[in-house]
C-alpha cells in the first residue's frame, strides 16, 4: 500500500496555543477528511484517525500492517470528551483521571456506542487517555475529534520514539507526521481496566503501580504478566512479535562479569553480538556494538532510550542481542516488560549456569 508521499512537518513547540499552528491545521483537516495521521505524544508516536469513523481506523490497520484483533486506545483533550463516550465512570475512574491525566495512563471504562466498534474490536469497553504533550492536545482540539491511535510503527517493530522512528516504518503508507521531537516518557501508557474493583493494570507502562496505588489504594496486577510466568528460559516464545530488533535479542539476569561470560560464550561459537546495557557496563562486554541505556541507577532514562536503543543494532552488523534486565518496581517494571516481549522470552540466568 505505497501511495504516499510522507511530509514529515515540523510543530513550533516555542509556542504556547499550538491550535493555530499550520502543521498542526493542516494534520487536522487531514483527520477530518478520514485520513490517518502520526503525531508525537509524551510516551510514543501515535498514528491516529478518527475514533467515530470505521473507514479511519481500517487505514491504521493497513498502514502499520497489523490484524485488526486488538483494540485501540482513544485520545482525549479532556475529561468532559472522555465522559461523551464512556457509559459510566465508576469514582475509582474519576480519581484516577484527575490525578494523572493529562498523562500516560490509559483507563478503561465501558463505552456507550458511539465510537467505531473497529476501534474497541467489538469489545463492551474502550481505553481512553489524554495525552500530555501539547502538539497532541493541539490537535485532538483543533480535529474536534476523539483519534484511535496505537504506536506509529510497522507491526512488529519497537515503538517509534522520534518523528524519524515513524518514518522509517510508515514512509510511503500515510500523508504525515507531526514532528514534535523526542518523546519525553519512552515506553507506552500504562493500561488499567477500572470497570473493575480493585482497578487492574493490564499494561505496565509511564504510570508506576506505586503511584497508581497512592491515589486509588490496592491496585490488581493481570496475572498473565507474572515474571516468572512470561520469562521460563525456554519459554517456546509468544505467538506474535513484540518490539522486535533486526536481530534476535536474549536478557541476560546477572552482573558484568556474567554478561561478559555470556558473550565471550556466543563470540566463540562465531557469533557477533550486540550488547544493550547500562553506562558502567560500556567497554567491559566484549561485544562487537555496545549501546547505553543510561546509569543503572535510572531506569527512567533507560525507558526513554529503549526504543531508539532496539533500532539501532543492526542484522548486517550483529547475529546476537544480549540486554541487561531490570527489577519489577517502578518504570524499570515497564521496561523489563517491552524487554521480555522483544526478547520473545528468551533469558539466561547466572543461577541456571550454576
Ligand atoms: O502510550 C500509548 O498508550 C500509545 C500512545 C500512542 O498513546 N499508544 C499505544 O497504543 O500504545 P497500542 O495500540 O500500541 O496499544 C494499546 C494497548 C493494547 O495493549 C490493547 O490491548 C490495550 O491498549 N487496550 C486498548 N483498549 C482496550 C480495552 N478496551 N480493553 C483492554 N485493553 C485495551
Ligand atoms: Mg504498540
């Protein structure tokens, strides 16, 4: 579905009412018309469409090639939009919306029939969220329209993280992309179904479980995102391709020196590896590409470099990806998330090795 030629328009984020913004008017009228368009958000790029209009959401589908089984998150400018949609708010939905939005967290709450059911794949419910970054506000504002937008990126493929990112992916499949700069958070919304109590985290994401229980007291975890559940070293892998590099990626759980050994192991069976780690580790792996995610001490700072971070190692240049994980509290458990899933599940322990 090539057809496009994709301008990439820059938005003047010096300013403070972005409504008026030409690139941000003329992305407008593109949505308006039916048509898709990529926009920066805190967390990720989103390619969006129209919410109300199942011939906007079929585009989404086939620009980032992806089966349309999976629901799409609506994006807000505000409470008062989210609540035309929603067909109730129970008060834990209320609470959570004051205290984190605009923000990346994404709450789902049951819907009352007027958005696209392309957008909730048939489902009773719909996640909505407004986002925080003032281009994106600017223009669900100025399309007056709720956007369906999942990540921008080709299905498959790490979420993009500059305006650069979509294009690499989308160049071609969609007439343009808000460029705003780099995303500020780096990994996705955090997704909590609040139709139900206690509220449950179905995503780990920007929103830390700590924080979402400061407001809302207990918070319940899907059990199908147990560590230990998703992260079996012989996991048999998932049934579709998450956040996925150019090579295969493995976790490594133990320190430098484990990792080291680990890729001294893989050099000598001929292997060239890659190794995504933290700032201290740089120049002790004895991998053949080396990429930082930042300090250990910040795992905030590995969320923002993530992404870009997975595009970077390349086929052609290494056979192997070797990356660092990180403990379950906080945004590091948001991270070892997208990490397991790019992984496929493949891990090796410095206690197996034992
Ligand atoms: O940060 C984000 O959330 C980004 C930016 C663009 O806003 N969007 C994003 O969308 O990550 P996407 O489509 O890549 O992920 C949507 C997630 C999926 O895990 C989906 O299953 C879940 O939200 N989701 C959406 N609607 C849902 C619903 N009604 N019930 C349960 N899960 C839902
Ligand atoms: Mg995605």
């Amino acid at each position: 579905m090539q057809g496009y030629k994709t301008v990439l328009r820059q938005v003047d984020t010096s300013v403070d009412n972005l409504v008026d913004d030409p690139a941000v008017e003329e992305a407008a009228q593109l949505l308006k018309s039916g048509e898709v368009v990529a926009f920066p958000t805190e967390t990720v790029y989103g390619l969006g469409g129209d919410a109300t209009l199942d011939e906007a959401i079929a585009r989404i589908y086939e620009a980032k090639g992806r089966p349309s089984d999976n629901p799409l998150i609506v994006h807000i400018a505000g409470i008062e939009q989210a609540k035309r949609y929603a067909d109730d708010i129970p008060p834990g939905a209320e609470q959570l919306m004051n205290a984190f939005w605009p923000g990346p967290l994404t709450i789902v709450l049951r819907h009352n029939g007027s958005l696209s059911p392309k957008v909730t794949a048939g489902l009773d419910t719909v996640g909505m969220r407004m986002p925080a970054d003032p281009a994106a506000l600017a223009l669900i504002t100025a399309a007056d329209l709720p956007l369906a937008a999942p990540s921008a990126n080709r299905s498959g493929r790490p979420s993009p993280t500059s305006a650069r990112h979509v294009y690499d992916d989308l160049n071609g499949r969609i007439p343009v992309v808000l460029d705003g700069g780099e995303t500020g958070v780096g990994v996705e919304s955090t997704v909590v179904d609040a139709t139900q109590t206690p509220v449950m985290i179905l995503r780990p994401g920007g929103i830390s479980q700590e924080e979402l229980q400061a407001v809302v007291g207990p918070v319940a975890v899907d059990p199908s995102l147990a560590f230990d559940q998703s992260a079996k070293p012989k996991s048999p892998g998932m049934k579709y391709a998450h956040y996925a590099p150019d090579a295969p990626l493995v976790l490594v759980d133990g320190d430098a020196a484990f990792f080291a050994a680990v890729v001294h192991d893989a050099k000598a069976a001929g292997k060239r590896a890659g190794a995504l780690v933290f700032e201290e580790q740089i120049g002790t792996t004895g991998a053949e590409q080396e990429v930082s995610l930042g300090p250990q001490a910040d795992p905030a700072e590995a969320a923002r470099r993530l992404y870009d971070a997975l595009r970077v190692f390349k086929r052609s240049e290494v056979d192997i990806i070797y990356a660092v994980t990180f403990a379950d509290s906080g945004i590091g458990g948001a991270v070892m998330n997208r990490l397991l899933k790019a992984a496929g599940g493949r891990r090796v322990s410095a206690e197996d090795s034992n």
